[in-house]
C-alpha cells in the first residue's frame, strides 16, 4: 500500500486549543486526520504485538516545547517515513490492530456515526445489489455479505473484491482503487467527490483460476458480466469476426463459450489505465498502459501513429518507487502549489544480463499502478508457495495464548483526538459505542489534493521548498519475485 502524509492542518478541541492533524492518504487518497500522540499510541500497541523484533521502524521523539514551523515540517516527514515503513512492514501491515486503527481514525476524522445503512453494490452488467450493514463496516463483510445475496459459494467469494470505479461524464469506467479492509465502504464512497459506484470484480490476475470458477453458475455469470464490460469498452481487443463470433454467444446465452473463446483474446483479465506518458522507448512517449498476467504492457505512439506494443514481465523488475512532483507556482499576486501533482511510477527493468534500466510513467493512476504491480507479485508468489485464496470467515478470530495481557480478549485501545480511549474489537473492528466528531475546523473529506488547512500558504512555503520544489519519493518497493535473466532467456 500507498502511505504517505502530505500536509497537515490546524484543528482546534472542544477546550479551544489547537493542535496539529495529520492527513494520511493512502493509495493517493485522503483516509483521516490523526494527531501525533494518536499515531504514537498506536506505535506503543504494535510494539506490544511485534514483541522484540528488530528492525521495527522508529518512531518520531515527543517535543516538550511548542514546535517551530520547521520543526513541526520535520515531524510530518518523519511521521510519514514512519508510516510507510509500518505498510512496508509484513509483520505490522496484516495486524487486525493496524486496520482496525485505520477504519476508527477514517470514522473519527468524518464524523460519522454508527448506524444501519444500505450500501449498493453492483455487478458491471449494472445489476445492483442492496446490502443492510453499520456504516462503519468493513470491506470484507461487505463483501461477504453481497455475494451472500447472489449465492456464490464461500470458497469463491475472495476471488472477487469490491472496487471504486467513476463513471465518466461520456460513459467510460474508470477504477479508482480496490477497497481495503481497513477502510468503510460507505464512508469511502461517500466522501471522495464524483458519480462513484462500489462494483465487484473478479481480484485475480491468473487466468488459470477461471477454470475453477467456470464450474460455478454464479461464479460463471460474474466472469461473463465482466468480460462482456471489458470487451464493449475495449479493454479486451478483437477483430471484426471474433466480435461478430461473441455477439452470436451472447445472443444465445452461452456464456461458457463466450469466456472459452474471450479467454484466448490479448488483454483478457487486464486493467487498462488512461493514456498517459512514459520515457520508454523516447521521451515524451504516449502510451497507453495496462497490467495483468504478470506482465506491465504499454502500446507506444510511435510517429506515423503506428501503435507498437511492449511488455515489462514483474519477474524483471528489481523494484519500484511512486514519486510525487508537487511544485510552487509563482504568480504577480501570491504563491501556490500546484493543484493537482504529477505522480510517476519508476520502476528499474532487467533489459538484459547486467543491464538494468530505470523506466518511468507520469499519470495520474501511477499509484494504482504500483498497486496492481503488488498485487500480480502478491499472487505469484502465493501460487509458488502452494497457498490458496482466502476464504471467508466464519468463526470469530482466535488469538495466541502468548500474546499481550492486552489483546487476548481481541480489542486494543484506540487513543481519539482528545485523548480519551475507547476500547475497538478487533474482530469486528468496529467500537463498543459510537465516536462523534468533536469540533475541528475545516475537515478535508475529498479527493486527494494539497491541503492548506486555516494556516496561511505564506507561513508554510519557506518549510517546503525542499518538498515541493523537489521528488518527494516512496521508498523503494522491492520485488520479492524478482528472477535474474540472462540474454539467452530473451
């Protein structure tokens, strides 16, 4: 996952004192606002659960003093350094307690309350489906919950996940993020801008798991509602007879077919991305990028407006690196930061033996591009190891005798803004009572966008022009599926 801390903003408590909130993003969207002794807090509990272990990231030294402007600049890139290193982390970024922090910081920091909602879920076909839950629910139980309405068997259920996907003002689908179980999709979806729908998609990458699943009439009928979508926005690309050979299937309702012949089709089961701009093989270079079956494919604009196709295996990539340029715009009457930073994905290619080259795309979904790269590399190595898919969860969670006094019984303490505790199951991840938002300024809820808070922009620009002039980089994200490869295997 995508951490990172871009900006802060002044809040004030119901006594009328201001402190510092933190806005953490994730996957390039906005997530809550914390303050610092709530995240350090939440350091103290991983440590409990962690135990000893050596390489737990450090975590940013209290001030007693009020902090300068540059002192308090510091502490958000530490706390950010500090978060990433806990999402890099597969001992902490699993822990029931780190999503359960994560999914009450979300509540807390909109406001909302428990109550019971209905939330629609729908198929890409448009059928929708209406699930009763708290607001305050899990992806997974959401879930769980709509494929229990359309009767696909438990084994299957995680084979699909719930995404954020925008329709466009001209029709187009575009996905924003896979919803994460640390996060709620009301809440979610509620509070990031745009005619935004919960959709379920198939979660793998492997074309070989639809065989398995093509047993199944539900699970069948997912497959084909998706890949007839895809096809009819040309994610899947086929020829004139091919199209005329499907029509004829799908007039007939055999869908079975339908996936048999759509399975064989270039780009079948991949994400496609807008276009966008790459350094490969010149710069400047259009593109347009989609991800799947273990691969990173870009068709290039070459001049002539031949379209030429390269693909970048995950096998090949020693690692990547999503990189902000977020600049300072100087105008007659003030200086601003730019709106909407540019993001690239980098990512250092095997060309061949002894020949690593870095390869850079600039777009907008450069981080979901990241998370997809992770998730084929997540798959690959969870298909070497012989595991198998999650399946749902029936039974209440069980802890270790050996774990802390203080999580045996499944809940952990979670620090609010004011500093009181309330005591969150973590199970269920959700609170014994209800958080109420206490009187905080301006809330940033919307997309993900430099935030200025109530501090003027003047006070803050001498603090960030190493930031904002500058790559404000991710760390590294090593590819544990890395193969080294020779020029004979080219």
């Amino acid at each position: 996952m995508h951490f990172s801390i871009p900006d802060t903003q002044e809040c004030t408590d119901h006594n009328g004192s201001n402190y510092t909130g933190f806005n953490i993003h994730i996957n390039g969207e906005y997530h809550c606002t914390v303050r610092y002794k709530q995240l350090f807090n939440l350091h103290e509990q991983l440590k409990k659960f962690n135990g000893n272990e050596l390489n737990f990231p450090p975590f940013p030294p209290k001030k007693y003093l009020p902090l300068t402007p540059n002192q308090l600049e510091d502490r958000r890139s530490l706390l950010e350094k500090y978060i990433q290193a806990v999402g890099q982390s597969t001992s902490l970024i699993n822990l029931d307690l780190f999503y359960a922090f994560l999914l009450t910081a979300q509540q807390e920091s909109t406001g909302e309350r428990v109550r019971e909602v209905e939330i629609d879920v729908f198929l890409m076909n448009g059928y929708k489906i209406t699930v009763s839950a708290s607001s305050n629910e899990r992806s997974y139980s959401i879930l769980e919950k709509a494929c229990s309405q359309i009767n696909l068997p438990n084994p299957y259920v995680y084979y699909f996940s719930l995404f954020l996907i925008l329709r466009e003002e001209n029709g187009e689908l575009t996905i924003i993020r896979k919803l994460q179980d640390f996060e709620s999709p009301y809440i979610s979806q509620k509070n990031i801008a745009g005619n935004l729908k919960i959709m379920l998609r198939k979660s793998y990458w492997d074309p070989e798991y639809d065989l398995e699943l093509m047993h199944d009439r539900v699970s069948l009928n997912l497959l084909y509602v998706q890949t007839v979508s895809d096809i009819e926005k040309r994610w899947i690309l086929c020829g004139k007879n091919t199209r005329e050979q499907l029509a004829i299937l799908q007039a007939r309702g055999a869908k079975k077919e339908y996936l048999d012949v759509a399975r064989n089709l270039r780009y079948y089961g991949y994400v496609q991305f807008k276009e966008c701009i790459c350094d490969y093989p010149t710069p400047d270079s259009k593109v347009v990028v989609s991800a799947g079956q273990r691969e990173l494919n870009l068709r290039i604009e070459v001049p002539g407006g031949e379209i030429k196709d390269r693909s970048f295996k995950v096998t090949r990539m020693r690692c990547w690196r999503i990189t902000t340029h977020n600049d300072i715009i100087e105008t007659d009457v003030q200086t601003v930061l730019q709106k909407d930073p540019q993001l690239d994905l980098s990512f250092e290619y095997l060309m061949s033996k002894d020949n690593l080259q870095w390869i850079t795309i600039t777009s907008e979904q450069a981080i979901l591009m990241a998370v997809c790269l992770q998730s084929i590399v997540d798959e690959l190595l969870l298909k070497k190891s012989g595991a198998k898919f999650k399946q749902v969860n029936l039974t209440p969670i069980m802890f270790s005798v050996d774990l802390p006094r203080d999580f045996r019984n499944g809940s952990f303490s979670y620090m609010k803004r004011d500093g009181s505790s309330q005591v969150i199951n973590l199970s269920q991840s959700s609170s014994e009572d209800t958080l109420s938002s206490s009187p905080n300024g301006t809330m940033r809820l919307g997309r993900s966008e430099p935030t200025m808070s109530m501090k003027k922009l003047s006070e803050k620009l001498s603090n960030l022009t190493n930031r904002n002039s500058s790559n404000t980089r991710q760390p590294l994200v090593e590819n544990d599926a890395f193969e080294g490869i020779g020029d004979e295997d080219l």
